[in-house]
C-alpha cells in the first residue's frame, strides 16, 4: 500500500509540474546581436541603446570582448536600436517589432 500512496504522489507532482511549465507563458522577448566594424572585427566596449517607441522604456548595455549585447525581459512593441562609439559612426534602426518570445 505504501509504494501505491508514494506512486501516486509522484504522478500528481509530476502532472502539477507540467501543468505549471504550461502555464508559463512568455510575454518578453530580447534583442541580441554582434557588433562589428566594416572590416567584420568585432568592436568591445560599444553603448547599445534599446528603446521602445510606445512606452519610451529604454536600456542600455555595453558589449562584451566578443563585441555581443543582449537585451532581456522586453515587452512585445516597436523598439529602435542604436549603437555608438566614440571615434566610429552611430548605426540605428529606427523601428523593429519585437513580438513575445522573439530574440
């Protein structure tokens, strides 16, 4: 009878489990990318600004040795991107839509 009780414990833990990770329904997205420079070496050390046209949330990040940036936890909307650094020219998008679960 015990194995019974901790069997069926299990299977209902289990089938909360999975009921919770499918109600785990993502509602963000992230911006990512590598930021190199016209001969294609990567450039560390550059501000990344993400802003979203709606809502006017912005963050900004610096990219790593590698020149990556990734931008987390953003809201589905329109987003513009620039990127600059000191002695190179500013690159912007002026508008991508970034829509839930996107990268």
């Amino acid at each position: 009878m015990k194995k019974i009780t901790t069997l069926l414990a299990l299977l209902l833990w289990l089938q909360a489990a999975r009921l919770g990770l499918q109600a785990q329904v993502g509602t963000e997205g992230a911006i990512l990318g590598v930021v190199t420079d016209t001969t294609g070496a990567v450039v560390a050390g550059t501000e990344v600004t993400v802003t979203n046209l709606d809502t006017g949330l912005k963050k900004t990040m610096v990219t790593d040795a590698g020149g990556n940036f990734e931008v987390l936890a953003l809201p589905r909307g329109p987003y513009s991107v620039s990127v600059s650094l000191p002695g190179f020219k500013t690159w912007a998008v002026t508008r991508t839509e970034l829509t839930v679960g996107e990268r």
